[in-house]
C-alpha cells in the first residue's frame, strides 16, 4: 500500500431491488434527487412534468468520478438508456428522451463499460463512438479476456427475466464479473453501477415467480462483488433499492419448496420504507442515512472518502472524542486515546 492517495482506488455501487426482499430499481440516487413513484428526469433538478426545480443540469456521479480519472460502468438487466443508469451519467428532462441518455454515453469520456440491454443503442452507434460491441456471454467472456478498450455488452433489448432461462445472454453475476475485471485494470478508481432492473418489472405485473428469480439474481451479482472484494481494503458496496413495488406482502410461508401465499396491493410503486446495506471501507458514510439523496451526498462530497472532521473534543483523561459527519445530520462520535 503506497500511501494515503493509493487507498482510495476502487467502490462500487450495486443499485438494486425494488422490494422487501432485494433489489432493482428504475431510478437510482445518482442525480441527487428523490421523487417516489414519479417518472423521473434524469441528472436534472425539476422538470416540466410539475416536479419543482429550475431544470438546471446536476452533475452525475458517473460525470464527477470521470472527471477525477476513475472507470465508470453501468451495468442492468433492463435495457442501459433505462432510468436508473441513466440517473448517473446523463441528463434528460424525460426518463423516456432516450436520444439524449444515448448522446451522453455515446460522448468521448463517458461511461464504459456499458453492458445491458440495447433497447435505442443500435451496434452501428456504438462503434462509431469507438466501443467494440459484444451481444452475448461467449463474445463478453472474449472481449473481457482480450482486454479491449471501450466494451459495450449488448443483450437484446433487455435482458430476459433469469426465470424464463437467459439463452445465450449473460447473467448479471456475469456482466457484473466482467464489469470488475475492465474496472480493476484502472490503476485508479473505479465506480460501477449495477442494477437488478427487472425486479421492478416483475413486481408491476404481480408475478411471483420471476420477482424471486430476479432478486436471486440480483443476490448472486451482489456475492460476486462481494467475492471480488473480500481482503481488498480500498472497496466499497453499497446495496439499496429506490423504492418498493408492488405491496408484496407475506401472510403464510409454507415451507421449504411450497411457493408462499403472496398478497399484492398494486401494480405500482409504493412507499414502504426500503433498506441500504453497506460493505467495506467507508460503509459508514452510507449506512444510517434518513434519506436515499443522503447516499449520493456522501459519496458526492469532495472530501469522501474522508470524513469530515467537525469537532473534536479533548477529553481529561487523555481521550479524544471526533466527530465525524457521515451524511447530512448523521453523525457518528469516535472515542481513541490522545496522542498529545
Ligand atoms: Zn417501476
């Protein structure tokens, strides 16, 4: 380990599940923004949809970490110009104005790799923008062994649901492994965005079995990250959803192999309260945050993967007391001997 510098190289952002047991998301916190159930902008404050703002640009994530020389991925089962990934690395007053999500990819420093669904990515696009194209797992496992620069994984419009068996398109544990392989040849820093997109999809239709095969998905792309960065300690995994959908709810497990007795109360969004799981160094900078914007704020600051120091208060008896702001209004006290 070099120094102080060479420890901040790698994090990774898993954006997932939309529900109470996992994953998948189709808007994500990498503008900064949360509006619950509403067809989002993406990397814009307000829209004319009625959502308050000025309709000003915010700078993504994708485009901050870029801009400090990292690798930046986005990675989905649901097709790559879909809100989530766009939401860190484009910007768009509509989630539907895929011309302008695929403008931003396309541009000279965004993201790479891009690898998921092609739904208005055509092939001839991409090349043109100097990235070699692959449209399935073999040409995937290919591209990622032969190191090329630039990859944009293809597979259909959108991946299909896990359940219904993936032809010869990658799974997300495997675009997820590929993601890694590109970003780990980045001497410097790394993000990747990999959402379980289809979960969402899964659970506005009520459909139970292709819900659970998502998030068991989902849940193997998590353990393959998770694998990837056991003994690393410049890595970062932060796991969370935007929001639920469908009001799954559970009122009778019947064991082992017995499908549960389900109850769905919409075929929407809801606002029951979802969970952010954090592994690795800094996980608490995104643990214990009231709010998903309060995620995208800590790992939008400046000074992250630092903690801001805020007050410290020596102690009598030789102890130190630090305060470090972890996001927003959460705080986390640390008690260590004086040095003085
Ligand atoms: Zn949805």
């Amino acid at each position: 380990m070099a120094g102080p510098a060479a420890r901040v190289r790698e994090f990774f952002l898993l954006g997932g599940g939309e529900h109470g047991v996992g994953g998948g998301g189709d808007h994500g916190f990498g503008r900064g923004q949360h509006r619950n159930g509403h067809g989002p902008p993406c990397g814009r404050r307000g829209d004319p949809s009625g959502i308050p703002g000025t309709g000003a640009d915010l700078r993504t994530l994708g485009e901050r970490y870029r801009a400090e020389g990292r690798t930046v991925g986005l990675v989905t089962t649901s097709y790559l110009s879909d809100a989530t990934p766009a939401a860190f690395a484009a910007h768009a007053a509509s989630r539907f104005d895929r011309a302008s999500i695929r403008t931003a990819y396309l541009a000279p420093g965004g993201p790479d790799p891009l690898l998921g669904g092609g739904l208005d990515l055509p092939r001839s696009m991409l090349e043109a923008a100097g990235f070699v194209v692959v449209e399935d797992a073999a040409g995937l496992a290919a591209a990622t062994t032969s190191g090329v620069a630039r990859l944009a994984g293809v597979f259909g419009l959108y991946l299909p649901y896990e359940f219904d068996g993936l032809g010869p398109y990658p799974s997300l544990a495997g675009t997820t492994c590929a993601a890694l392989d590109v970003a780990g040849r980045n001497a410097r820093a790394s993000f990747l965005l990999i959402e379980g997109g289809r979960i969402d999809r899964a659970c506005h239709a009520n459909d139970l079995a292709r819900c659970i095969g998502e998030v068991v998905g989902f849940e193997r792309a998590v353990a393959a990250a998770v694998e990837w960065a056991v003994g690393r300690d410049d890595a970062l995994i932060i796991v969370a959803a935007d929001h639920e959908t469908g009001g799954l709810e559970v009122p009778e497990d019947r064991g082992l192999w017995r499908w549960p007795v389900v109850r769905w109360s919409t075929t929407g969004h809801t606002a029951v309260p979802i969970t952010v799981w954090a592994w690795g160094r800094w996980a608490d900078r995104a643990l214990g945050v009231e709010h998903l914007t309060d995620v995208h704020d800590g790992l939008a600051d400046p000074a992250f993967p630092r903690p801001r120091i805020t007050s410290m208060v020596r102690a009598k008896d030789g102890l130190a007391l630090t305060w470090l702001a972890i996001s927003g209004r959460v705080y986390q006290v640390q008690c260590s001997a004086s040095a003085a």
